[in-house]
C-alpha cells in the first residue's frame, strides 16, 4: 500500500514515535469521544453494538437485517459530513482521533443517529 516493501518503515515508525511522545496522555480523550458515540448508537433500532467492545478510539457496530447495509449509512452519513467506513457488508466503522473535537463527535452522533433512524 506504502509501495516499495519496507523501505519507508522508518518514516511510519516515526510518525508512531511522535504519536506516542506527543499525544500519548490525550488518547484517553478519544476514546472518551468514542464511547460518547457508541452509546448513542447503541439503543437504535437496527444498530447491532455491544459496548463492551468499546474500549478505544474505534466504534464498530453492525446494522441488522432489516436496517439499511453499511455501504448506504456510509454514503447517508457522508452527505451529512460524517465519515465512517464499511467494514463489511453490514458492519460500520467510526474512529475518533486528535483532530475530532468532544463537540464534533457529539454532533457526529446525533447525525449518524438520524442517518441509521431514516433507514
């Protein structure tokens, strides 16, 4: 994906190093934020989510059978400026991070709620 095998190994370890020696004590932040989403999810009808599984930055849950597949809350959320992925067919993604304020996953919650409840 990186292209050139190992080559650029040391530039991606160093991106981690800085990660680690820079925004090592706010990650408890993201993973506050992404629990904030998870519990919003997680009583909707159609939303497949155990949240003891929760337990970083990444928020995965599944869209039941009767519940629209992931690739439409995907392109839904997305017209709405939410960006998740689709981890499979029925299975959504969503990772907060540096860059994603407390405010910002509120309101990425709420939208990706209304995505998931309009079907």
């Amino acid at each position: 994906m990186f292209g050139g095998a190992m080559r650029q190994s040391g530039i991606l370890a160093a991106a981690g190093l800085y990660a680690l020696e820079h925004n090592l004590s706010r990650f408890v932040e993201d993973h506050v934020n992404a629990r904030l989403i998870a519990e919003r999810l997680a009583g909707l009808p159609g939303v497949e989510l155990d949240l003891a599984t929760v337990q970083s930055n990444i928020v995965i849950f599944r869209m039941g059978p009767e519940a629209a597949d992931a690739a439409a809350i995907v392109a839904r959320a997305q017209a709405a400026g939410v960006l998740v992925s689709a981890f499979g067919a029925r299975t959504v993604r969503a990772v907060t991070h540096l860059d994603v304020s407390r405010e910002q996953c509120r309101r990425a919650a709420k939208l990706l709620a209304e995505v998931i409840r309009t079907g």
